[in-house]
C-alpha cells in the first residue's frame, strides 16, 4: 500500500493527513476531514454533486485523488459563508428563489456558481447556463436555479 | 479502485523514467481515475505528469504549440486559439462540462477511450478491454456506436470532440519516448481496431505526449457542429468539424473531420476533393455525403447515423459557403 502525505488549505484552515494514493479528495473531505458538503453522487464525473473548488476553479473532487490536491486551496461549501447562522449571496438567492428541493446538487451548484460569479469578465445569464449543464438535479428543480442567474446577472443585462 | 503506487515526475525525462519502468501517466484522471474504479484499468503504478512543465502554449513558427498539460478550459479559453483556430475552442466548449474541462488536458483528451457501454460493463464481452472475448455491441445496444472503420472485433466509436478539430487543422502530436522524439500527424494517431482494438493509438509504452502543434493558421471559415440527444453535456451522434475558404463563389479549400462516425476521428481526402473547386449547392453536398459514407455499415440501432451524418454534413457546408 502506497501512503502519501497530503496537506493543503481547506475553507481558510490548514490540513493534513496520510493518504493511500488511491483515496479520492471527494473521500478524503467526506470520510477523513468530515467535511461532508460535497456529496458522492454517481461517483464517475457526471452529476456535479462533487463539485469543489480547487485553486478557485470548479473540478469534480470524485475524479481527483486526494494527492493531486496537495498544496493547493480547496473550497467546499462549508467554506463560503462567514458562520453557521450566515448565508453566503448567492445561498441566499437560492433560498428566496426556492432554487432546491431535496437539496443534495446544491452544494455543487452552489461552487459552480461560485467560481464563475468571481471570475473576470464576469459571464452573462448564457455563459451561467451552460457551465450549470454539468449538474444535473434528480428533483428537476432548474428553474429555480434559472431564477439565480437572472438576479446574479442583473446588472449585467 | 485497486491500490497502487504514485510518484509526481517533475520534468519529462522523470516522467519517461517512469513510463519506462511499466508506470502509467495521469495528467488530470478524469478519464484514468473513472476507468481505474471500474477496473477497466488496473495500472500498479501511476506517474503524475502534472509537475512537468508541460502546460504552456507558446507560438511556434507561424503556427502554435499546445503543451499536452494545459487544460481544455486553458486552451479553449487562449486569445490566440480563439482568433486564429476557433474551430478548435468550438470543439473543445461542445465537450464535456466546465468542471471537467478545468481538469482535463491536452494530451489526456486524446487518449480518451471509448464510451461503448459494454466497454465499460466487466460482465460483458468486449475485444478492447479483453482481447479475444467477443464485441457484445455488434448485436447490441449500439446507437451510438461507429459507422466507418469498424471491423468484426470491435465498432466502438472514439468519442471526443477536440481532436476531431485537430484532424481538419492537420496538427501534429509531438511525443518523447525510448526512441527519441516522434511527430505523428493527427490523421496517423488513432487505431482503427482491425484485429487488435485494445490499442486506441499508435502511441508505443514507454512514449509520452508532450505538445501539439498546430500549423500557420488557414484564414478559413470554422465551424464545430455537434448534433447530439440533447443540447449541451453528451456526447456526439454525430459531430462535423469544418475549415473552409471560398473564392470567387467557389470553394478554394476545405478540411473536413468527423466524430462519433467512425472508429477513429474521421477525415477522407475524397470527400475534399469532391468540394474544392465548386460552387457550394445542394446536390454538391449530397455528392460530397455519397462519398463519405459510400462505405458506411450500421448495426441496427446506429443505422440512423448515415442519413444524420449527410444531413449534419450538408447543413455545416451551407453554413460554412453562406455568402
């Protein structure tokens, strides 16, 4: 068995621990770090349930070993608002929007959402579309999720 | 996924160290680390080439060098690809999702496996994950499986879109390997199955992907047209990949490349010479299909690609000559 060392910045804190190489970071947060906001989902890329921020850019943490993240910034969406009775902007477009129903995509939505509202240029409503194609929702709750981008493009009509 | 022994290379020649000693690369995984939970691959020891420094695009001559590292969301999104080869960031944005696409690379793209079903189900026969087993998909569930270049062992299509853009650029895989450095034209890359589909390339074990080039860009008109189930995030049924100048009201030139038709990114020399020197019209177009697809056999459920691929064929040309 082959085990590495792994450390790197996750929501703001440093962490670390020993890994097999064959550990998935989606099961390193879940099972070793206890950060279960990314959810496993199909477990083979496709749903976006896994979704993550790694070095600010949205990745599938099911189709990344643990390893491949060392030294770098990971966010889930533990990280994005400042304390337990807050809710990050775009959390709480969701929830006026009622942008979920069982909620288990969200939190993949949610980074996805995330990466593109801080890149520059910022994308429009189209580009925000798209780049949702990679999660899917088993509620078909997108509307909602529509509703978002329009308020999150608003000023950019 | 089974375990297995990881080392980061942190220059080529340390990767090729590794390949060398039987390892295999990993470079983003989306497709490696999918394949290895499923124990399709079952590599004992992986070599991670991310460290390499192989992910720069640089300008080479009048044409461009894509390091097999950068990132199909770096790629697609680079200033220079967008003005001078677009086709290439159309076929790359028509692939796969943005989270995908920030992790997957260059090199990585175009050893991509197939997506045939039972290629992917361990239970059922299949001559390119176990030689000599059989092909399930003959007499299958084969929608989505090739029309051109499949053989009795194997109709499993290569599915991606970016290399089908690489095919009508006439770029070059450059490799490094145990025999020094190779140049493989795109068109020379890919395996039809014949008798052996357990090998997608000609790549050779040991021999890595350290960059495409691309040549001067053609000044043409470029068009990705990706007809699949649905609108965005699947992969082709069909895709036509087309870099076209006209003049005169003629066509000059044209590079056509087609994807999900074939058992390999798909381009025929017939099919350009049939359109260069004509003026675009309907009929010139549907000749131009008779040729492609003079050849082309369907399974049952695939049939339906052949009159697809004319159509998507005939309605990318009337794009790409519109005056």
């Amino acid at each position: 068995m082959s085990l590495h060392f792994v450390e790197f910045e996750l929501n703001g804190c440093q962490i670390d621990g020993m890994v097999e190489a064959r550990r998935t970071l989606l099961d390193f947060l879940r099972c070793d770090v206890g950060c279960t906001g990314p959810h496993a989902g199909c477990e083979h890329g496709v749903c976006g349930a896994c979704t993550v921020l790694v070095e600010g850019q949205a990745v599938r943490s099911c189709l990344m070993l643990a390893v491949q993240a060392n030294g770098k910034t990971v966010e889930t969406v533990e990280g994005l608002s400042g304390g337990p009775k807050e809710l990050h902007p775009i959390q709480q477009l969701f929830r006026e929007e009622f942008a979920l129903q069982c909620g288990f995509c969200t939190p993949g939505f949610l980074m996805t959402l995330v990466a593109l509202d801080r890149s520059e240029p910022r994308p429009n409503a189209a580009e925000m579309r798209e780049a949702l194609s990679g999660h899917l929702c088993r509620c078909t709750g997108y509307q909602g999720v529509l509703r978002v981008i329009d308020r999150l493009t608003e000023d950019r009509k | 996924m089974k375990p297995f022994a990881l080392d980061h290379a942190a220059s080529p020649d340390a990767a090729l160290a590794a390949l060398g000693k039987g390892a295999t690369a990993i470079a983003g995984g989306t497709n490696l680390i999918d394949l290895m939970k499923l124990q399709i691959a079952t590599p004992e020891r992986l070599v991670s080439i991310r460290r390499t420094g192989l992910d720069r695009i640089a300008p080479d001559g009048d044409g461009l060098r894509i390091g097999a590292l950068v990132t199909n969301a770096d790629c697609a999104a680079d200033p220079r690809v967008r003005q001078d080869w677009p086709l290439l960031s159309q076929a790359i944005l028509a692939g796969a999702s943005p989270q995908l696409r920030n992790r997957a690379t260059t090199g990585g793209n175009l050893c991509q496996r197939t997506r045939c079903g039972y290629f992917y189900d361990t239970t059922q026969a299949c001559n390119k994950r176990e030689a000599g087993s059989g092909c399930a998909a003959r007499d299958g569930f084969n929608r989505i499986h090739a029309v051109l270049g499949t053989s009795d062992a194997c109709i499993a299509t290569y599915p991606g879109d970016m290399a089908v853009a690489l095919l009508a650029l006439d770029a070059v895989v450059l490799t490094q390997g145990p025999y020094g450095p190779r140049q493989i034209p795109l068109a020379m890359f890919h395996r039809e199955p014949g008798d052996d589909p357990t090998r997608d390339n000609v790549l050779q074990p040991g021999e890595l992907i350290t960059a495409v080039r691309l040549p001067a860009p053609t000044g043409g008109r470029q068009i990705y047209r990706k007809v699949r189930d649905r609108a965005s995030y699947a992969f082709a049924l069909v895709s036509v990949a087309v870099d076209l100048t006209m003049e005169e009201g003629r066509i000059a030139r044209c590079a056509l490349a087609f994807g999900s038709l074939g058992t390999v990114p798909w381009r025929d020399p017939a099919v350009e010479e049939v359109l260069i020197g004509q003026e675009p019209s309907p009929a010139l177009f549907a000749r131009a299909a008779e040729v492609l697809l003079h050849h082309a056999r369907g399974f049952g459920a695939n049939d339906f690609k052949i009159p697809l691929a004319a159509r998507a064929l005939a309605a990318t040309l009337a794009q790409a000559t519109k005056v």
